[in-house]
C-alpha cells in the first residue's frame, strides 16, 4: 500500500522530473512539494485535484491507500534503428525501455520523435501495440492495464 506522499514522489520520478519541475506545473514552490513527499505537509483539496490533473489519474487514485503507483525501473537502452524497417518511423532517438508493471509482458518506451516531441510507447517485444505524448502516458499505461 502506498501512501499520498509516496505516491507524489514515485509519480514524479517516473515522469523523470525534479521536485522543482512539479512545482512550477503546479504554481507552488519546490519547498511546498519538498514537504509533500516527506509527508511533513499534506495539500488542501485543491491542490490535491490539480496533482490529480498534472498526472492524468482520478483524485481516488492519489488519497487511497490501497491504490498502489508501481515505480518504473529502468531496463535498457535500445538504438532506434533496431526498429526499422516499420511503416510510420516516427522515433529517430534510442528508445529508454522500464519495467512500468505493464500487464501482457509489455515494456514502456521513452523517445522522441523526428520533431523532438517527448513521446512513450508500449512495446510487446518489438512490436509497438500503442503510443502517444509523454505527458499523457499514465493514461495509456492505465487503458493498457486494464486488459
């Protein structure tokens, strides 16, 4: 089981961004999400909905205990050309690839695109089942979990 603090800490590092990244997406201090994830504060409603939106999960998600956030692990870092031939190239970057807790033995990728964009893709093997911008990959990790 997961605590609220926890589950600030392990949702940010799995987005790769510092306690100071947060506060700014947030508009509060580095100091005010220092404090969450130590559990010496906890924040008021509103701010709780707002993490809420930043994160793309339900309010539920972040204020019960039962609720786990599974923390990504790094596994490997694979060369983009590994994936060519594929019709829609889009990814010109080596593929970061984590241990997301993925159901199907799928793997979460980190990239960018040709455009540079920041985007995640579930790959089962070699095969990319499905992707989008990283801001919106707890989603797409969601939908894929549920089956």
């Amino acid at each position: 089981m997961s605590t609220f603090s926890e589950k600030i800490r392990i949702l940010r590092k799995n987005r790769e961004w510092t306690q100071a990244q947060l506060a700014e997406a947030l508009s509060v201090s580095e100091s005010t999400v220092q404090k969450w994830e130590v559990d010496k504060n906890t924040p008021p409603v509103t701010e709780i909905k707002r993490l809420a939106d930043v994160f793309y999960l339900p309010v539920t998600s972040l204020v019960d205990d039962a609720v786990d956030i599974p923390e990504y692990y790094y596994l490997e870092t694979i060369p983009a050309e590994d994936f060519y031939p594929r019709p829609a190239a889009t990814d010109s970057t080596p593929h970061m690839v984590y241990d997301a807790a993925l159901i199907k033995n799928a793997n979460l990728h980190r990239f960018n695109n040709k455009a540079g964009e920041a985007y995640s893709a579930i790959y089962v093997g070699r095969d990319e089942r499905l992707s989008c911008e990283r801001g919106h990959e707890q989603g797409m990790i969601d939908y894929w979990n549920q089956g």
